[in-house]
C-alpha cells in the first residue's frame, strides 16, 4: 500500500480528498486541539515526500499565529 493509499483508507482528525491527479488534506476542524493534531501528519507527509507524490501547496493557517499548517495540496505522480 503506498503512503498516499493509506493516508485517504486511514482518516481519523483530518479530512482527505482526491481529484484528478490531487490529494488535498485538511484537519476535520479549525480548532486548535485538531490543527495540533494535523501537524503530526504534516510532519509525516513531509516525510515521505517523493513517495509518489509531491507537495503543491501547505497552507499555514492565519487564524493561530503559531505557525500550523491547516491544508496540504499534493500532486500524485502516477494517477
């Protein structure tokens, strides 16, 4: 199973989409315990960047001012 498989079979406190070759990521809400949250995957996409997929985009969410990522926009290689 390929990283990008498990992300969108796997949910939990983020919401995953795909489109036409694109994978957007998004915490299930904008509170700061769920944006938090989302940074671990943050981290973990970052990580495995190239694993057919690269980052597009990562929005960091003006609504904290501490820096969190709030969406992740991805580009699939082979769709």
């Amino acid at each position: 199973m390929s990283f990008v498989t498990e992300l969108l079979e796997n949910g939990g406190r983020y919401l995953a989409e795909r489109e036409a070759g694109v994978v957007t990521l998004r915490p299930v809400s904008n509170s700061t315990t769920d944006l938090q949250a989302f940074q671990s995957l943050v981290r973990r996409v970052r990580d495995h960047e190239g694993d057919g997929y690269r980052t597009l985009k990562d929005h960091v969410s003006s609504d904290h001012g501490v820096g969190l990522v709030d969406l992740l926009v991805l580009t699939l290689h082979n769709h």
